[in-house]
C-alpha cells in the first residue's frame, strides 16, 4: 500500500502508530485481518443474541426454545430468528400466540405417541 493511503487509515490510532510509516503499516495490517474476522464473528454473535431474546420470552409462557422452534417448524411457521426476536421484544401478545401455536403442535405430537 502507498504511504499515504497507509497513514490515511491509521488516522486516529495511538503514539508513533499514526505517524511512523512502518509501525503504521504493521498496525494498519493487523486491523484490516480484525476488521475481516469480526465481520464474521458479529454475524455469529446477533444470531446468538436472538435465540437468547426468544429463549427468554418463551420461557416466560413455560416452554423451552428448542421445543418453540420445533413446535412452529411442524406448523410451518417460518419466521427467522431475528424476526422473532423482534416480536419477542416489541409485541408480547403477538409472540404469545407464536407460543401457543407451537404449544398446540407439540400436544399433537404427544398424543400420537
């Protein structure tokens, strides 16, 4: 990379590393390869926040969130997790009909057994 555009992305870091070419260099390297993992790892980490957000709404309503999610795959409900998520957080009653949707599956399941 040129100079320019090297001390151009270490704008703002700390001590020599904004402005000695070759420290810049290294710690503008480094934090391109953090930039590229983590734009990975936050995909991975929202989906882990939405199970715990649907988790905790239905464990309010006594049902667990692998039984939830298996309850309204049999009833062919497909919503994705973020959605849900939302509907956990901003619209109780909605997601509480969600979860006797997916309640009333699994009773049909238990019968036939």
């Amino acid at each position: 990379m040129h100079k320019d555009k090297v001390l151009e992305l270490a704008k703002g870091f700390r001590g020599r590393a904004k402005n000695c070419i070759r420290i810049a260099r290294q710690r503008v390297e480094k934090a391109l390869q953090y930039a590229y993992r983590d734009r990975r790892n936050k995909k991975r980490d929202m989906r882990g926040l939405w199970i715990q957000r649907i988790s905790a709404g239905t464990r309010l309503h006594g049902v667990k969130y692998g039984q939830f999610m298996h309850g309204l795959s049999r009833e062919n409900v497909q919503l994705n997790r973020k959605v849900l998520s939302e509907i956990a957080m901003h619209e109780p009653y909605t997601f509480r009909s969600l979860v006797e949707i997916a309640q009333k599956s699994l009773q049909t399941l238990g019968m036939r057994r």
